[in-house]
C-alpha cells in the first residue's frame, strides 16, 4: 500500500537549488511552485532560515511528493519530533499556502520556530520575507543589539 501525496512548503535549505534539496527531495520528484505563506523570515547563524507566524508573507515554493513516505526523513532533518513536539528544533504544522499573487492555494505541511527560539539563535528578521544560501553566505553577520 502506498501513502497519499502530501505537499510541503518549503523556504529555506530545502528549496530547488538550496544544499538539502537535491539529497532529500529531489529522489522523490516533487512537483515544484513558487508560492508565498503568511508569516516572517528569519536569518540564524546556524546558515538556515526559519519562519515564524508573524504577520507578513514568506517567499518559497510549494513542493507535492507523490508518496508521504519523505515525512520522517524530512522530520528527522529538521528535528522535528511528532512524539516530543517541545524538545524539536521546529514544529510542522498545516499552513495556508498562497500564489505569488496571494491568492489561497491550498494547506500545506510548513516548519515554523517560534519567535523565542529564533530569538535565543540569535535569528535577524528577512524583511523582504526571501532566503537564499548564496546570499546568506554573501551578508555579513550583524551583531545582536
């Protein structure tokens, strides 16, 4: 018996052309959308982003896998912990997920931190809600007031 498709999106090292796509998605041949989600970018230290459910719009894409097999592996890599939600790095949650013209296109599977972690990791807000390795690597890290 196989899983039903699950769809999950995606902002950070798991996005096309991001370092963690090509070795936990890409086997799977997702579907790809660019897609936008309600809430805030953050920049940790760590070299990943994270996003929270503040009020604003989140830059990603909409991946739809087939099988929902993926789920634990993709759990396990962003220490997510669906027995022990309060020792997880991120909670994953069903989230409204939006075309680039924000206009609702279905629920999808998303990994948000909340403000206090992003805060103690020492996290600085994406104000244009967009997060790439490339650039991460290129903007100098400010210091924490």
């Amino acid at each position: 018996m196989t899983s039903p498709e699950f769809q999950l999106f995606v902002y950070g090292t798991l996005k096309p052309g991001e370092g963690a796509f090509e070795q936990f998605c890409q086997p799977f041949t997702p579907d790809r959308q660019l897609a936008m989600a309600p809430g805030r970018l953050y920049r940790l230290p760590l070299g990943y982003p994270a996003m929270t459910l503040e009020e604003g719009w989140v830059q990603g894409v909409l991946l739809t896998f087939g099988n929902a097999a993926i789920l634990t592996t993709l759990d396990e890599f962003e220490e997510y912990y669906p027995d022990n939600p309060k020792a997880s790095e991120y909670q994953r949650l069903r989230h409204g997920v939006y075309n680039l013209e924000q206009t609702f296109l279905t629920q999808a599977w998303v990994y948000t931190m909340s403000l206090d972690r992003v805060q103690a990791l020492g996290g600085r807000w994406l104000p244009e809600g967009y997060w790439s390795q490339a650039v991460s690597k290129e903007t100098p890290q400010e210091n924490p007031p």
